[in-house]
C-alpha cells in the first residue's frame, strides 16, 4: 500500500510529467531546470519570453545546492547556482559520467530587506549597515533594533526598543553562500567564532539554525516573510534585490571599502563587479568586488550561473537551449535592470558565445554587435534603467532619516544629488521621466531567432513595472522542494519511476 503523502506526490509528479511530455509533442523538446531562487526572477521571465517564441523551458527554484543535484543525477537538462561543484559533487558527476560547464547568466546585488519602523513609528527606508553590524545581526549578537552598532551606522536615527529577528535560508542557497563569504571576509573576528560553532565552511550551502533566527525556504520566502504585516516587523533578510522592489520596499544600504554607504541598484553593482576575476571555468574570484574602491561600488555583488552539458546531450534539446542562451545574453539583457538585476558586460556575453560551441546541436551565436546582440552594455545603453533606490551611494557622513536615496541612470562618479524615480502602480521602475517618456520601434535581428527581423518596442514605465511582476509570479510559482530530505528523496523516485512510464505514453501518442 502506497502511503497517501508518497501517493500524493507521485500523482502530482506524474501530473507535471505528462504535461512535460504533451509540450513537448507540440512544440518540440521541453528543457527541464531547476537550482536558484536568486536568479529565478530574471530567469521566469526569460522563460516566459521563450515561451512566445516557441521555445518550451520548465525552470523550477528549488534552491542553488537542490539544483545541482539534480543535474547530477540527470534529471534536469540544466541547473542555475552560484555555488560552483563542490569536490564531492564533481566526484559524483565523473563518476556518472555526466559533462559540465558554467555560463553566467546575469549580475545582481545581495540585499538585506528589512522591516522596522523607528521610535516613533515612521517607516524606516534608508536603514544603513556596515560589515560588522550584518555579522552580528546573522550570528545572533544582536538581538535587538536599538543596539550601539545599528545607530552608529544610522547616526540621527531613533530606533525602536524592539526585538530584531533575523531571516535565514532553510534550504541550500546560493544567496546564503554569498553572504557568508563576503562576512567571512570582511568580518572574520566575528564569522569565524560562529562558524567554528556550527562547524560550517566555505561555501556555506545552509546559513545555520542559531537562537532567535527564523529559518523559510526560499528568496520568495524570505521576501514575504519580511514583507508581512503580521509576522514581519522587526526583521531583516537576505535576498536578492529585485525580492526588495517587488514587495515596494528599500534595501539597505551597505558600507563599502571607500566608507560610502551603497544601494544595490545595476549600475552600482556593476561598478563593483569591475573588480571581479574569473577563473578558468568562468567561476568568480569577488575579493576585489568586496574591496572595491569606488564610493558607489556595491560590495554584495556577484554572478549566477547556467550549468550545461558538453557532452551526451541531446543535439534537438541543444538547439533549444543554445538559442535561449543566446536570447539570455542578449535582448534578455535589457529586462535586467528593470527585474532588479544588472546586464551581463561584452567579456561576458563573448564567454557565453564560446560555450555555446560546447554544447551539441546548439546554433552558431549572432555577431557581437548593437544589432546581432541588443544587450544593453553592447548598445551603449548601460547599466541602468533599473530600480535605482540610492543608486550613486550615501556618503559616510550622512545622517540617518535626513539621507534620501538617489536616483542613478548608470552614469559613474560619485554624486549624491536627490534625483526623481518614476513610480507605477506603488512600485518604483527606476526610469527617470525622461526615459519613461521615450518611444520608438526599433527592428533588429533576433538573437533568440537569428536572421529574422523583429521590431522591438521599448517598455514604458508601466511595463517594466507588469515585467517585474509577472516575474516575480513565476518565480514565487515554481514547485518548491520540501525542507524534508524524505521529501526530496521521494520527489527523485517520482522522476526515476514515472519517467519511463511518460516516455513511454509520449511514444504511444506519436505513433
């Protein structure tokens, strides 16, 4: 007798399958992949943009170390993370004979979402925050909001005598790694303690359960835990900054090497990532990132990840992937911004193309140009566009509540002039008035279908805000594996017992 929660799920897995396979009848091969909830925003909506071409991606956020796993067990096409392989893994994939390479797919800032409001009740919206205060807040040494580290951080500002709950990762997280790894690096005399505590290394995969931290699965998670009126007040997380502007709240700013006090907005992380260095596989070295000198320079900012065979891959799903990738690189660029993220730079996009040539039966890439690949840093249209709440910095000397964010429209330097941000429907899409006045149809060749002329509208205001949340839509959407390993366990032996039986009606119905 099967029990009723095993059976629940092999009907519910067996329900997603046929619906694999019956797209896959009509529009050719479905790509299944699953891994980060940090770039499941941008990758939901290039999803989708697929989608109305004709190209069939099933993407689930199960989380960066869930994703992996998946892949090296073959049941995923492909996998997004920000945690490269680990040793243990990369023995796991020789030894099933399984190929791998990383693609980076899109740029963006880890975020600390808060809710507090200060001692007299006021909405608190440019909260500021230094190295050392983050660690102690997620190493449980600060407990509560009116704490000698947080006010001087945000001199001028009356912060409430109240309890400060901490908002972790259950489940394996790229996000968790990247945080820790910047603590670990910047705050050593506070991380190491904690870490020797708990007996975590880098890269730490789950952020662990300490007193007082309230541990939920997934960037949404996170995000609508702190967001939430009920449970919410008091909070502070870590997600990746387009969670932030889709629930139309602020992210922190965060102190950097200059002693400038940093928003993650596109441009600003982007001035961060300068400082990167890629390894061989094109996996990043951030220690320059975290030390970057500039006064505007985002420190909490990183690369996601594609994972891809080289080899034993199906050549028809590798015409799908390798024009989605391309689609990825290029005009998928330019909603990076607007989702919250910060576009793929030239070097980039030119190491994607060259791995594009790894992968069997994928299409020969378009010409890096403004025409053949309309990424925004190929245009010259740059970095920005996006949510730019602070978007040029804070200077160290500013104070508290009297400090209002800054618009940025990609431009360098270090001013901290106020400047306006259009507003849609309660959310802040960070084009000025200029650009959102700006208008024009422009026809170029399609990166997803090279050689055939499309005209690309440039999205209003009011577009970029319904892009930013339809994105997050399907991203909060996507089957969410359990903290349970049972449940994970069981959700491998639906894939393992139910897909030969799919294939096996997919067959009968072709013929």
């Amino acid at each position: 007798m099967i029990p009723r929660r095993l059976a629940a799920v092999l009907f519910v897995g067996l329900s997603l399958l046929l619906v694999s396979a019956g797209g896959a009848q009509a529009s050719g091969p479905t790509l299944t992949g699953a891994g980060s909830t940090w770039a499941a925003i941008a990758l939901d909506q290039w999803r989708v943009d697929a989608a109305r071409q004709g190209l069939n991606i099933n993407y689930q956020a199960v989380g960066s170390t869930a994703g992996r796993q998946f892949y090296i067990i073959g049941q995923v096409d492909f996998a997004a993370s920000e945690i490269p392989f680990l040793p243990a893994e990369v023995q796991q994939l020789k030894s099933a004979h399984r190929s791998f390479q990383y693609l980076p797919d899109v740029a963006g800032g880890t975020a600390l979402m808060y809710n507090v409001k200060d001692a007299s009740g006021h909405e608190i919206n440019n909260l500021r925050l230094s190295a050392n205060t983050i660690a102690k807040i997620f190493t449980g040494k600060i407990t509560n909001w009116q704490n000698p580290a947080i006010e001087a951080d945000n001199p001028g500002v009356r912060f409430p005598n109240q309890h400060l709950t901490p908002v972790i990762r259950s489940d394996g997280s790229g996000t968790t790694a990247k945080l820790a790894d910047w603590l670990a690096h910047m705050d050593p005399a506070d991380w190491n303690p904690f870490a020797r505590q708990y007996s975590v290394t880098l890269p730490v995969q789950f952020w662990p359960n300490f007193p007082g931290a309230v541990a939920v699965r997934g960037s949404d998670g996170v995000a609508n835990y702190v967001s939430n009126t009920s449970v919410g007040p008091g909070s502070i997380g870590y997600v990746e900054a387009g969670y932030v502007y889709e629930h139309s709240m602020v992210p922190a700013y965060i102190k950097n090497r200059s002693g400038n006090y940093a928003a993650p907005s596109s441009s600003n992380v982007a001035i961060a990532l300068r400082h990167a260095t890629l390894n061989p596989d094109l996996t990043q070295n951030l220690l320059g990132v975290y030390n970057a000198p500039e006064a505007t320079a985002y420190p909490l900012a990183s690369y996601s990840y594609l994972i891809t065979q080289t080899t034993g891959f199906d050549p028809a799903k590798g015409a799908v992937l390798g024009k989605w990738i391309i689609y990825i690189a290029c005009a998928g660029q330019k909603e990076a911004a607007p989702l919250g993220y910060s576009p793929l730079p030239p070097n980039l996009v030119k190491a994607d193309f060259q791995a594009l040539a790894r992968i069997p039966g994928a299409p020969k890439p378009p010409p890096l140009t403004p025409q053949g690949c309309p990424n925004p840093t190929i245009t010259g249209a740059g970095y920005g566009g996006g949510h730019q709440t602070g978007g040029q910095g804070v200077s160290g000397g500013g104070t508290g509540n009297q400090v209002k964010p800054a618009a940025n429209n990609g431009g360098g330097g270090g001013s901290t002039t106020p400047a306006t941000t259009t507003h849609s429907g309660g959310k802040t899409t960070g084009r000025t008035k200029t650009n959102a006045k700006s208008s024009g149809k422009t026809t170029v060749s399609s990166p997803l279908l090279p050689n055939a002329g499309v005209t690309i509208t440039p999205l209003s205001a009011v577009e970029q805000a319904a892009v930013l949340k339809q994105g997050v839509k399907e991203a909060s959407a996507a089957v969410q594996a359990s903290d349970s390993p049972l449940v994970l366990a069981e959700v491998v032996l639906v894939l393992l017992v139910a897909g030969p039986l799919v294939s096996l009606i997919a067959r009968r119905r072709r013929s």
